[in-house]
C-alpha cells in the first residue's frame, strides 16, 4: 500500500466516508500533497461509491483544485481589470512562452507552476504578479527574465 493510498484512506475515515463531505475531503487530501493524486481520486470513488468522473467534474469545475503536483514557486499573474488593462495578458504570455508551459501547469524541472487569477487585491500596483508570497508591482516585460532567474539561482544552491 502506497503513502498515498494509506494517508488518503484515513483521511476518508476522518470524514465518515460521507459522500457529503466530498469537497473538504479533497481540498485535505490536496492539502496533504498540494494537488489531488489520481490514486486518491480512484480510492475516494471507490469508498463513497461514486464514480470518479462525479469526483473529476468537481475538481475541475472549482479552480482551487490542481490534478497536478505543483512547483517549488507558484507565479501567480493577476488579471483583474486594473492589471488587465496595464498588460497583465502580456505578461502572462510572457511568463509562459519563457517557462513553455500554460496557465495551470508545471514546468518539466519542477521549479515553477503558473496560474491566471481574478484578482490579487493590489491594484494601485497594477500589473501585478505573485510568486510564492512575494508580490512584485508594476511588472514590465523587460524585468521577467530577472525575477526568473532569481528563482532558479535560489533553487541552485
């Protein structure tokens, strides 16, 4: 029995095996591995009796849920309206022609995981991005190389 199958077993435990608990038995299991490993899906079908295409429509209707291990740094590019019209699309096209990866996804070393959201909430700093915890304002095209290259030289030591 795999760690995950025997961490997502107790989890379900914890929640009575109701099939009402669905959504915070995944956000705990994704706390636990920061995504929702298909081997937890199957489990979680198979022990509420659901099938996994029910549990498969939840995770991918409520964009709090990743079916993917995430990155060691989450970039993080508002496009709220404020940041939208200062170039948030161009800078998130950026990001992910540099990184060669989509909204979503993971970079194939691991490093990096990009996601398009709503709103940061620092408008007056527009366009903003967010890397981990660390907010950067004001964000032009010419720095991203920069900020990047931060991260990777910080993961290299």
């Amino acid at each position: 029995m795999t760690e995950v199958i025997s961490k997502t077993k107790s989890l379900i435990i914890k929640h009575e095996k109701e099939q009402s608990a669905l959504i915070p038995l995944l956000q705990n299991v994704q706390t636990e591995y920061g995504y929702v490993p298909k081997e937890s899906i199957d489990l979680i079908a198979d022990e509420l009796s659901i099938f996994p295409v029910e549990i498969y429509g939840v995770l991918t209707f409520y964009s709090q849920f990743h079916l993917n291990p995430p990155g060691k740094h989450t970039i993080r590019v508002c496009q709220g309206t404020a940041c939208h019209v200062m170039g948030g699309k161009v800078i998130l096209d950026n990001f992910s022609n540099k990184l060669g990866i989509e909204d979503g996804e993971t970079t194939e070393d691991g490093l990096f995981s990009l996601e398009r959201v709503a709103c940061l909430g620092a408008c007056g700093m527009a366009p903003v991005i967010a890397i981990d915890e660390k907010f950067y304002g004001k964000v032009q095209l010419n720095e991203i190389d920069g900020i990047l290259n931060k991260y990777r030289e910080t993961n290299e030591k």
